[in-house]
C-alpha cells in the first residue's frame, strides 16, 4: 500500500535579532502585533537606519542574504536601500506575529504621467492588522512614508511630512505624495506576493545595471519627526516638516561631515576616493 502523501512544511521566516533590532532603532515598546507597534516601527526605522546605496556606488553590490543585511544594517553603523531595509522589517514583524506580504512597485517618482512603465525595482509590504491593510515601506529615501499606509482607502493620510493617497494606475495601485501642494507619483504596484527569488533578480538589476542611478550617484536619506534630510551627491537637502526647505553644496570634507553626523554612518576610509569623485561632479 503506497505511503500516504505528507503535504509539504512551510519554511520558516529567516530568524532576527529582535534584541539588537529594537536597541538600532530605539523602540522600547511592547512586541506584540498591534497597528500601535505597526506605527512606531514605521516612524523609528527611517529615522535610525538611513536610506543608501554607497554599495552600489562603490561597485560592491548587495547581498540580501539575512545574515549580512543584519550585520550591516544592525551592527556595522550602516543604512541599506529597499531590498535590505524591507527585507529586515519583514523579518521583524514576522517574528512579531504579524502577517506580512513582500509586494514588489514600479517607481514613478517625479516622473510625467504618460512616461513609460518602468521595471518593478522596489520592495514594499503589506501587513495585516485586526483584518486591515497596509503599505509599510521603510526603504523609499527622500520620500520614505513614516506611517502604515491604509491600502484600502482613497483619502488623502496624513503623516509628520506629506500626506499620501492611492489612486488607479495603469498597471495596479499608484501611490502619491502631496508636495508642494501638488500630488506627484511616488510608485505604482499590485498585491501579487513576491519571492525571495523575485527580489534577487530585482536587485541585481538594481544594483549592477549600468543605467541604475544608484551605480553613478551617491543617493542617501534620512527622515525624523522635524525633517527629511537627502544627500544627492554634493548637494545636502534639508526639508523641515513644516514645509522649508534649503540646500547646501558640499565639498568632499563637507560630504564626508555630512554622512557621519547628518546620517550617522560609519564612514569607511575605502570611500574617501568616491567622495572625492562625486565632489568634483564625477559620476564613475
């Protein structure tokens, strides 16, 4: 008589340090499940672990295997970009009981509405909470949303900065932000779940193409309750959360500055010859 067929076991989420993860971030909450704790990941993540790409920039790739994005971005004083800082959320709130889906957008930022469809480039999650949908995405730079998103209303939400709302897009949901009293693109997506498989092949595009914009600009951000802070090669942008904003050109020592205390990365001596570089307005 054939063996009785066993249905297949589900693989585990990639273990995280919960411990060193809160102590990076600065969250002393409850670690429960809540839209409360939802919320004050959201707001804490972009705030303590910044938005970069320097990797990319210096020709040394991404690896988004869990054991190394934890020791960069929760041991090594460094920041990550979508693959990296959602990856480790992901896992975060998995072990905290949520239930989570990696989604996968195509980024429309600043772009005109009948530009063509860009490729799918960018990492957000869908979390549930007590039967509700959100957008949760700590990994968007200078735009980074610092609030769950609720995926299922078309009113504008608030958040410390912009307000944001979805709206129909050609090719899924498309996400705006209100800036300068103008709603501009942010990024467009679908609720298909994405594999870790599907966001290798998505970062390595994005790492190694030759047209990426993270391999020829030096592209970092950071954002507190007071104001977005985004570093695009020489020029350091500060926009307080009333709306101000001012811009600074910065020489190499000035990047350098900048990035240590600005952003509050570990900068490696390795880095000071692409400083220079994009100092001087250098892109390779």
């Amino acid at each position: 008589m054939a063996a009785a067929l066993q249905a297949p076991v589900a693989a585990l989420p990639p273990s995280v340090n919960l411990d060193a993860y809160v102590a990076r971030i600065g969250y002393t909450g409850a670690h429960v499940p809540t839209l409360a704790t939802l919320c004050a990941l959201a707001e804490r993540q972009p705030a303590r672990i910044p938005f970069e790409a320097i990797d990319v920039r210096l020709g040394r790739g991404v690896d988004l295997d869990p054991a190394a994005v934890d020791a960069k971005l929760l041991h090594a004083g460094r920041g990550g970009y979508c693959f990296e800082q959602n990856g480790l959320l992901r896992r975060v709130l998995l072990a905290l009981g949520f239930e989570v889906t990696g989604l996968a957008a195509r980024v429309r930022w600043l772009l005109a509405d009948d530009a063509p469809p860009t490729p799918r480039t960018h990492m957000v999650l869908k979390v549930i909470v007590d039967g509700e949908a959100w957008l949760v995405d700590a990994g968007f730079g200078s735009c980074t949303p610092t609030t769950p998103l609720n995926l299922r209303s078309r009113a504008a939400q608030r958040s410390a900065h912009e307000a944001y709302r979805f709206v129909d897009g050609s090719h899924g949901t498309l996400l705006q932000a209100r800036i300068d009293e103008h709603w501009v693109p942010v990024y467009e997506f679908t609720e298909e779940p994405q594999l870790d498989a599907d966001y290798a092949l998505y970062n390595w595009h994005t790492s190694t193409h030759p047209q990426s914009h993270f391999r020829h600009q030096l592209i970092v951000a950071r954002v507190t309750s007071e104001a977005r802070y985004a570093l695009r090669d020489a020029t350091l942008s500060v926009r307080r959360s009333g709306g101000e904003l001012s811009r600074h050109r910065l020489d190499a020592d000035g990047i350098e500055q900048a990035l240590a205390e600005v952003f509050g990365l570990r900068v490696e001596p390795s880095w000071r010859a692409m400083i220079e570089r994009t100092a001087t307005g250098e892109r390779q």
